[in-house]
C-alpha cells in the first residue's frame, strides 16, 4: 500500500504540474506584499487585532526546517468572537524542492473561496519533499505547532476546529483521527483513501461527534473508487461518523473544476 501510495503522488504531482502553472493570479511580488503586510500579532494588551481579510504568511521553525503556512482571514472575521476554523492539507502537487508559499497561484485555491460562506478562518500549511504529511511525523506534529501560534494571534473557538484535505493531505487526515482526535471537533477528505504509514487506523476515532466527511470521484485515475469504498463498507461499522459519498466525475482533483461547489457541500454537513 505504501509504494502504491508513493507511485499515485508523483503521477498527481507530473499530471497536473501544467495545471498548476498555468493558474492566473498577481504578480509574485505583489502577492508577497499582500500576504506579508496581512499579518498580525497578539496586542499587548492580551486582545486580540483586527486582521485585514485575506491571506497572511506567517513561519513556524520544526528543527531546522522554517515552514510556512498561510491563514485566509474571512471578511466577517470578529476578533472579539471565537471563530470556527478549518485546516486544509494541499496534495503531493505542490510538495516540491522548496515550500511554494511564493507562488501567487495559491490566491485560487479553492478552499478559500469558501470561507466567507462559513466565516471561518483557513490554515493552509506548506509541505515540500523533505517535509510533508506522508510518514513525516515532524511535518504532521508541526501541525499542532501551526494551531497553537495561530490561536495566540486570532480568536480560535477551540471546540470547532477541523482538519483534512485532498490527495496526500485527505490522507493526512487518518493520522489526525490516530494521534490528536482531542484536538479536532471534526475530519474530512478529498480525493484520499484510508491510510497511516506502519499503523492500523483507529476507526474508532471517528464518531457521531467528531465525524470524518469523505468524497471521491468514481472516474478517480489514482485511488481507485472502488477499492476506497471497500475499505468503507469493512469498516463503517466500527467508525459510526464516517460519511462516504462520491461525484460521478471530475477525476482525482475534482474539487478544482466545480467552483468549490463540492467543498462548500462537505462543509456544510462538517461544520454544522
């Protein structure tokens, strides 16, 4: 399963390279400018800032590693309410030689297309080849490092924070689900198929009130579809907040060809 795995990310990351470079956005200078200058810190008084909507870049060092991430502020954000938030893990696409935080690409991810919808605030965190959520426990770990420095900027309502992704980062979410299921009120994935490096899933982990929410197209090239329902249909049982549901079409990064359609669809059965 591991080599199998490994294989299905490099064809997602040479399949869909074209793809990815031939997304519009501005400019990468201005795009720097933006998310640098969006960033805030905790005030000194203990309160916590007004923060400008849109994307802010901000680091976290894992040993000698800085790794960057980006937090999408939505417009409705209140820094005197405690806000929902959703972590969304990117596939093996962008884990390259370098993190791709400067790449003014990312803008049209869809994941933040929908925040606003849901007024919650998105943590896109960056892997790299070296560093990635795929049998990395220092890049999984330094998820929880990520949360933790967010919360001291932003008003986190820490009961509603929720973790998955697509591909590699939907994968990410059953490690979640095995090692910090305390920290996450909820789960979802996009494209992934049910996996932890050297471990048997907890499933559970998954429940009526921390549920896991997961969708794969039917014409899916690199997990096939029906292999990941197998897996569901042996396990569901054990697991009773695990939701499976599938789109007939759109292939393995279906959710970059809908609008976000189906991204808004997920999060409003998870965030309910």
């Amino acid at each position: 399963m591991r080599r199998s795995i490994f294989l299905s990310a490099l064809f997602v990351s040479f399949s869909f390279l074209a793809v990815a470079q031939s997304l519009k956005g501005p400019g990468p200078d201005a795009w720097m400018n933006v998310i640098t200058g969006n960033a805030v810190t905790k005030t000194t008084t203990g309160s916590f800032p007004k923060a400008p909507a849109g994307c802010a870049l901000y680091f976290t060092q894992s040993g000698d590693i800085r790794a960057p991430y980006l937090v999408y502020v939505p417009a409705g954000y209140n820094p005197a309410k405690p806000s929902k938030l959703v972590v969304f893990l990117h596939g093996a696409i962008l884990a390259k030689d370098s993190f791709q935080y400067k790449n003014p690409a990312i803008a049209s991810e869809p994941i933040f297309s929908v925040a606003d919808t849901f007024n919650t605030l998105i943590i896109f965190p960056f892997a790299r080849t070296d560093f990635k959520w795929s049998g990395q426990s220092a890049a999984y770990e330094n998820i929880i490092s990520i949360l933790r420095q967010v919360e001291t900027n932003y008003n986190v309502d820490k009961s509603k924070i929720y973790i998955g992704g697509i591909s590699m980062g939907g994968i990410a979410a059953f490690w979640f689900i095995n090692h910090n299921p305390s920290v996450f009120a909820g789960f979802y994935s996009f494209s992934g198929v049910p996996h932890v490096d050297n471990e048997e899933i907890m499933f559970r982990n998954i429940t009526a009130s921390k549920p896991l929410y997961m969708v794969n197209a039917k014409d899916d090239a690199v997990f096939k579809y029906n292999e990941v329902e197998a897996i569901y249909l042996q396990h569901k049982n054990e697991a009773p907040g695990w939701h499976f549901s599938s789109v007939e079409t759109g292939g393995h990064r279906f959710i970059y060809k809908d609008g976000g359609r189906q991204i808004k669809a997920l999060l409003s059965n998870l965030l309910k």
